[in-house]
C-alpha cells in the first residue's frame, strides 16, 4: 500500500464514524453520491479518497457498508486491541476515562494515575485512580501501548520523557504544549484552547465582513 | 485584508502559544530562522504565513515578539470578550469551566448548564451548573455568544436547533456528531475519538512498516 496523504488519514475517522450510523440504520449499501450527501462533501472526494484502499466500491452498486466500516476499522488500527492509561485523574482525565465509546472501539483503559491524594483510590470507568509513583513499574509490566497526558504542561514534557525510557511510543497529549519527544516517538495532540480560537477566528472574521 | 487559507488560519493559534512562550522568557524579538527551530517548521512557511497579514517582521530583524503576539492576537479575536456558556456539566464541561488560560484570553464562562438535579446547584470556576430549562432565557438575556457543548449526540442536535433560534451563531461542538445547522452558523469541532482514531492510524501504519 502507498503512503496515504495526511489528508486522508485525517478524514477517515470522520467516514468510520458516518458508516457506523449506516450500519446502526441497517443500511446495506450506499453510493458515493448518497454518502457525499449525508457528509456533506463531495461524491468525487469520496471516491478519491476511498481509491488510496483500493476502491471498495463497484460502479453502479455502491459501497457495501458493513464491508467499508470493517475495512477502514482495519485501517485505523480499531481491529487490535489497544491498552492505555491516563496521566492526569482530573476532570478531563475522568472525562476520557467515562467516554463509553472508547471501549467498544478496542480502546482498554486500565488506570489513571494522579500525584492528587484526593483522587488517589477513586474508582472510575477506566479502573482506579493510583498514585503517580507507580506509573513507570505499571506501564513497563503491563504493556500499555498509548498515554493520555491531560496534565498541565511542565510536567506532562518530564513525565513524557520519563515514559519514553519506559518503552512507551505512542501519546495523546492534552497538555498545552508540543511534547519534545524523539520523532520516531508518535505524539497525538488535542490542544483545546488552540480550537476555541480557530472558532474566535472565525467569529471575527465574520463580523468584519459584516461590518463592511 | 484577503481572505486567508484555512490552513494558515489553523496554524495561527501556534504561533500565539509560542510567542507567548517568547513573551514570558522575555524574549523581545525572533528571527524566523530561530523560530523555525522552536516549532520545528521551516523559516520560509513562518515568512510565508505572517505575510499573509502584511508581515510583521523586517529583513535582518527579526519579529518583535509582544507586537506580533498582539496582532495574531487580535486576528484571532482575542481582543475582545467573549461570552460563553456550557451545555452539559459532566466531567467534560467541568474540565473546561475550570481550564484557567480560557478566562484569561478573554473568555468569559458564566454559566453551566445540564439537567442532572446531582449536578444543578453545583458551584464551578465557570460559574453555577443551572437547570438545562433555563437556557434558551439565558442566552438571550445575557448576550451568550459562543455555547459550547458537552453532552451526547441527540441532545446536541436537538438542543443546538432551538439555541440557533435564540440567536447563537458559534457552537463550540464536543458530541459525537456534525451538528446539522445552517451555514452561516459557525461549528468548531473537537471530536475526541476522532483524534484517537488518528493515533491508532500511525500506530498501526508504523507496526506494518516494521513487519515488512
């Protein structure tokens, strides 16, 4: 398979999540025209961008929905198993750990992990909260594969480093700052504030074009 | 001004975080050569985005640090409040009402809303958590001008049609869903499994170019 475009990868979540709906409806077929309606893109994207796998559609019949949604699952890495924990036990740590959909996609969240004696010992959707001080030794013995950093940023970069030594290569960062990790390391970023002003931009420049 | 490229647009935030990151090291001016090597871009895509906004910077001279952080600032519509609220207290909205850097960049958090009677009553830093009945008079009343959401996908839908005939023209849209509004209503996403989704993507794109 080729490299795919960065611009692709990026839009396959967004037709997992439309083909799940399809299948939820009993939909069992669906042609690019009808789907590029529902996502409001267009038919010809969506025939390009599915064209980087192969096609998975046939002229005239459209694409078989349960077949595409398993298939871009594949290809998202959702048909493996992947075990995380959460750094970081606060509200936004609990709120990862709660969000249902996670689990059912093979995401397993087996802790949290908070220096907060507060939270230290709660239980939550993705197991109990334990102390920070523990969190080299689990990862290192229970094969965590990815870590949710949502902790402020001076330590989110030492622990990140930390955790590289551990054997860790994959993060999703929350913090508000660009991990400075190895490149061969993948860091996912959610930086929130960076998305409430990419919609301020936009409020903005909307009233500026009204205010002329 | 022309019209900028969304993908300039959405590298803008950056710029700020690091210029901020500039302004408290007390860092007065920037060549875009060692800027480059702060973001890890290239010299010639910083030149090529702030031209976009006239340039900012002189040749053998570098930025100046606090005026450019203010202009991106302001292109950002940072300059000015803004006033939001939150529908859906959960862990999720609570993470955001007590997220401080919000408050300080000129979002103002008045008030949280949802229709859990455990969570009505509640006191957090964005305010009180009110009776979701209550909304539609208080974006009204209190000149709300962005909402963000917080809650599951059906509501969301639902909820966001009657917010848009009180007048709300930004959404600020966590739930699992491209909210159907019309086009001249301003949607920005933050699809959390999304960018989980993103991560397995490169985790399982590495592991296949290791087996090979």
């Amino acid at each position: 398979m080729n490299k795919i475009s960065k611009a692709v990868v990026s839009r396959l979540p967004r037709y997992y999540r439309y083909l799940d709906e399809l299948r939820q409806e009993n939909i069992e077929r669906i042609s690019s025209k009808e789907l590029s309606k529902r996502m409001n893109v267009t038919a010809s994207q969506i025939r390009q961008d599915l064209n980087n796998f192969g096609g998975f559609g046939q002229q005239g019949y459209g694409y078989n929905v349960q077949y595409l949604y398993e298939e871009i699952g594949k290809l998202l890495g959702l048909n493996v198993t992947h075990k995380m924990v959460i750094v970081g036990a606060g509200n936004l740590g609990q709120a990862i750990a709660n969000y249902g959909n996670f689990r059912n996609r093979g995401f397993e969240i087996t802790a949290l992990f908070d220096k907060n004696p507060e939270l230290i010992g709660k239980d939550t959707a993705g197991g109990k909260v334990l102390d920070i001080k523990y969190l080299y030794d689990y990862v290192k013995e229970n094969n965590v594969e990815i870590v949710a950093l949502t902790l402020p940023k001076e330590p989110a970069q030492k622990i990140a480093e930390k955790l590289v030594e551990c054997g860790i290569k994959a993060f999703w960062n929350f913090a508000h700052t660009d991990l400075g990790v190895s490149g061969d390391i993948i860091v996912e970023n959610v930086h929130l504030s960076e998305s409430l002003m990419k919609l301020t931009y936009r409020i903005s420049e909307k009233n500026n074009s009204l205010n002329k």
